[in-house]
C-alpha cells in the first residue's frame, strides 16, 4: 500500500534534507550549498515524482545515485 500524499511529502522533505547533509560532509560545502546542488540534478527530480518511489530508499542510496550522476557514470546511476 502506497502511503498517502501528506506521508509522501513528508517523507520527501526528510529525505532530501538528510541527503544534503550528507552530501554537505562529502563535499565540505555548507548544507545549503549542498542542497542547492542536490536540487540541480536528475536525482532530484526523480525523487521527486512519487511513482518512482525512490522516496522508500535511504539517504545513502540517493547519495550514491547523486555521486553516480556527477561523475557521469549513467550506467551506475541507471542501476541504482
């Protein structure tokens, strides 16, 4: 069962706030920087869009597609 919309964004908020930070200690921006950044890329958007249900993965999961992405590695960030 999918949970409902209030639930999804809820979680959505929490997610990306625990990816920035941990993409903020990866890369030594500030939170907000990393955030920024986060934003920026097809991770994001795709974390975005509840149907995808990356929502139910971790935060390192996410991180690692983000680094995957970044590094222009579309095969590893495909497998994700």
């Amino acid at each position: 069962m999918m949970p409902d919309e209030n639930a999804i964004a809820f979680i959505l908020k929490v997610l990306t706030a625990n990816v920035a930070e941990e993409l903020a200690q990866l890369s030594g921006k500030s939170t907000t920087d990393a955030l920024r950044d986060f934003m920026a890329t097809k991770t994001y958007n795709v974390l975005m869009k509840p149907k995808s249900q990356l929502y139910r993965e971790s935060p390192a999961y996410v991180v690692d597609m983000v680094e995957a992405e970044q590094s222009g590695d579309r095969q590893r960030w495909l497998e994700v």
